[in-house]
C-alpha cells in the first residue's frame, strides 16, 4: 500500500475508533441552585453528587457542574468540568480531584438572589454538545423557581436540548406550595412543556437520591 493510502486508512481508522469511543461515553451537566432557601441544600446536593453519580462515571464520560443563580450563561458559573482519561488509574485521578473541588463549593459562603435557571440550561447544553457523547443527561437541583436578573432574557430554542435526557431532582418545594400543591405541579409541568419544545428525550421528577443513578442508566 503505498504511504498516502497507509496514512489515509490509518486516519479512518482513528476516526472510527473515536467516533465509537464517543458513541458509548456518556456527559452529564449537573446544575446545582445556589439562591434563596435552595442555598441551603448545597451540602445534601453535593453529598448526593459524590456518592449517587460521580463513583458510576467511566472512563471516557464527562461531568461539568454549573451553578444557577444570578447569571447562569457565564463560565464563571462552572464549578468544575472534566472528561475521565481511558486509563482507570488516571480517570479514578480525576474523580478524587473533582470530589475535592465539589467540597470546596459546598463549603463556600453563596447565596445569590436571582436564579438563572434557563441561561444555566443553555450553558450546559453547549457543553453536552461539545461532549459528542452518545448518551447526554442534565440533573437539576431546584425549586424550579426562576428568578431573572433584571433585563436578562432567556429563550430555549428548538432543538436546544435534542437527546438530552433532563431530571430534577429534589425539587424543593416552597411555602405556597404547601398552601396549593397545584401551584407546584404547575411549574413542573411549564418546565416540562419548555424541555419538551426543546427537543429533550425525556423530562423526569426523581423524588429518591438514591435513584438518581440508576435513572442515568436507562436506556
């Protein structure tokens, strides 16, 4: 064979085996509320993280984490990312460094007053994008309750979440809530009608931590 056809085999097959590679990884943007009451569930809703999500992630699968609150489409906004290495010794590396910048954030002193829960949407759907995983999964830790920054406008345009696999979980329900829990089915169920008008696969309320795992499983 001569050399230009042995390097052009050798790309294509490179190209393959990544294109594979991606098609079995796996990307999950998790957006963690740090506004209002929620603030207050950030130590459960990283303890959920490391101990329901972070261990099940595989060589090759990719984590970001954002926190919504004042301006959620901003990189400021993003506590940590990674893609594990395909070498177990060196992603296993990078879970315990992320299990460390994790507990930093749930240490810190933050609390915003908005939450930007639709520009943090965006954000992490740029970055499941930019993953090219074959399975993309957003996990939302909220009241579901947005509050806009002042002149801040948001829209999730069709096809914005196409194959993302969207879960709220522990959706903190608020003192009106108890007074009409109609009012919080309702702001699930607007939430699900904008997902649904922007191509999500699938829009799910977890109630149980301890399913959150095995949700991201589902075929």
């Amino acid at each position: 064979m001569r050399p230009l056809a042995q390097a052009a085999a050798a790309a294509a097959l490179l190209a393959a085996g990544c294109t594979d590679a991606h098609a079995h990884a796996r990307a999950v943007c998790v957006l963690v509320d740090v506004s209002g009451t929620y603030a207050d569930q950030r130590h459960e809703v990283i303890r959920v993280v490391k101990s329901g999500l972070l261990p099940h992630l595989r060589p090759g699968d990719s984590l970001v984490v954002i926190r919504v609150g004042d301006h959620g489409y901003t990189k400021d906004s993003v506590v940590a990312t990674a893609t594990l290495d395909d070498q177990p010794s060196h992603a296993n590396a990078q879970k315990m460094e992320l299990a460390g910048k994790l507990d930093r954030f749930a240490a810190a002193d933050l609390r915003e007053r908005h939450t930007d829960l639709s520009g943090a949407i965006l954000l992490a759907a740029e970055y499941l994008r930019a993953s090219h995983a074959g399975r993309k999964s957003m996990v939302v830790f909220s009241d579901m309750l947005e509050e806009l920054p002042r002149g801040a406008q948001r829209t999730l345009g069709p096809g914005e979440l196409a194959g993302v696999d969207v879960v709220a979980l522990n959706v903190k329900r608020l003192a009106a809530d108890q007074n009409d829990p109609a009012a919080y089915r309702r702001r699930l169920d607007g939430w699900g009608v904008r997902l649904a008008a922007a191509k999500a696969a699938s829009w799910t309320v977890v109630l149980d931590p301890s399913d959150l795992a095995s949700r991201l499983e589902e075929p």
